[in-house]
C-alpha cells in the first residue's frame, strides 16, 4: 500500500471509530457538539496512524489498537482546545476553523475540553475488553503519566513559565520532549502493550518515537516562520507574537534544519537497523513525511 493511502486509510479508520464512540453523547447539547466539533474538525490523525502502523510492524491487526487510538486523539484534542483559549496562545483559528472557544465560548471551550479528556480515560477502559486486564492497566498508567504532569502537562506549564525569557536548548528540549513529544511516544509504546513487544523491540520504537517527536517540534517551529494561513491552518508568526523561544530563535534557521534532517536519519536508521527495510517501511516513509510537511 502507498503511503498516501495508508495514512488515507488510518485516518478514516480512527475518525469513524471516535464518531461512533460520541454518538451516544447527546446531552448537555453543547457539550455533545463541542466534543465532536473539537475532535473531528480536520488534522492529520498522526497520533493513531502511528500507532497503527506500530501494530503493523509488531504483526497486530489494527483494529486491536482502534479505542486506544481514538482516546489518544481525543486527548491529543483536548489540548489543542485549552492551548488555543485566551490564558493560553489566544488563537482565534484552528485547522482553517474557528477554535471551539470561539464557536462556543470561552467557559464551554474550557468544559469541552475537559470533557474530552475524561471520555478518553473512559474509552480506553469501557471499549478494549477484547485486551487483558493487565493490558488495559498498563495503558492507562501510560497515558495518564504521558498526558499529566510528566508528560504533555508539565512541558506546557514551563513553556508557559519560559515565555519572554531567554531559555537554554536543554530547557527547550524539556518543554518539547513533554509538551509535544510525550503524545507521539504514547501511541507507539501503548501499541507495544497490545502487541506483546519483545524489549528490544519496544526499546528500538521508543527511541524512533522520540526522534520524530522531535523532529515534529522543530519542524513546526519552522513553520510557524516559514508557512502561511492558508496552508498550515493557523495565524504563523504566533511563537514571535507571545515571545517564545523556538529552534530557530535558539540555533537559527540553518542550523534547525540541519538538526531536522540529522534527526529523521538517525530515527529511519534505527528502525531499518532492527527490523530491515522492507518491514519497516512504513515508519521510514513516516519519518520523511514529518520532515516534508507543509503544515
């Protein structure tokens, strides 16, 4: 299969899986709107795609992965809503749409979000009993410490911290690695717990998922310089705006590029080194795509 089409593919799967899992909300009205609104709005499904692809590499049928991918993603939501809100980064846009505070209000854009964080937790525990009790623990355990304070929490809250400051990289690597990183780590390491992943295995992925979480920041950051509304989605210039340091207000523009590219070789080689090339396809192609990509 093509890589367009596979990620055609994954994002249908996980999208139509999380319409399912909210169907049944329907009351408080907003509520039930704003949570499908906020998570079926566009995006790229990176998140569950690479955990889908994870089972693929590890020999699992996708659809084992499907309700913890759809939980990822509705976390991965969450965020995007609280980060957009006006205490936060105070963007009125989001994927080309108006961010859900602004459709809904402020207070409601606060619950949504927090609604979606919640219904995720119940997913991941209702919806995967086709997965063993010790499984569904140890994905739980996971994704709380991912998206809490040692993860996605505490790196935006020394993002936050660092604003209108001049940091150092190794602080910038911390936010990163916690804010953005923690959230592409997750759904490799959880699709290892599905699959029953050898220790080499999930050691080898785990650091392929780190170096393209990286990647993925530095890449962004580029963007947020470099892009434009109409592609990426979003105002760019907005890391400027707020006073925040970024690879290439740190290292410059070269040199963040170079660290890029030098990033996604290290992540292909790694997973071509472990599992051959043929196998690991398509971690390799989705490593070039996060290097690629336009918005």
């Amino acid at each position: 299969m093509l890589f367009k089409e596979y990620l055609g593919m994954g994002k249908k799967m996980v999208e139509d899986g999380i319409d399912k899992y909210l169907e049944e909300l329907t009351y408080p009205e907003v509520i039930a709107e704003g949570m499908k609104y906020a998570v079926l709005n566009g995006g790229k499904r990176l998140r569950p795609i690479l955990l889908f692809m994870t089972l693929d590499i590890l020999g699992s049928k996708k659809e084992e992965g499907l309700a913890t991918a759809a939980a990822i993603e509705m976390i991965h939501s969450y965020s995007l809503v609280h980060d957009d809100l006006p205490a936060l980064d105070n963007d009125d846009y989001r994927r080309g749409k108006l961010t859900t505070h602004k459709k809904f209000g402020e207070a409601e854009g606060i619950l949504i979000g927090d609604a979606l964080l919640t219904h995720a937790f119940y997913i991941l525990t209702e919806k995967n009993s086709h997965l063993s009790p010790e499984k569904i623990v140890e994905i739980v355990k996971l994704t709380s410490s991912y998206a809490g304070i040692n993860g996605m929490i505490g790196g935006q809250m020394v993002d936050i911290a660092s604003e209108g400051k001049k940091i150092d990289l190794e602080t910038l690597k911390y936010i990163h690695a916690n804010k953005t990183g923690k959230l592409i780590k997750l759904p490799v390491e959880v699709a290892c717990v599905i699959a029953g992943a050898s220790k080499e295995e999930r050691a080898t992925l785990i650091k392929y998922s780190e170096l393209i979480g990286l990647a993925f920041q530095i890449k962004d950051d580029i963007l947020d310089i470099e892009g434009d509304f109409e592609t990426i989605g979003k105002p760019v210039g907005s890391d400027l705006a707020l006073d925040k340091s970024t690879y290439p207000s740190i290292l410059g523009m070269e040199e963040s590029k170079r660290l890029l590219n030098e990033t996604i070789e290290e992540a292909k080689a790694i997973v071509k080194n472990k599992f051959g090339e043929e196998r690991s396809q398509i971690l390799l192609d989705l490593a070039d795509y996060i290097g690629n990509r336009d918005k």
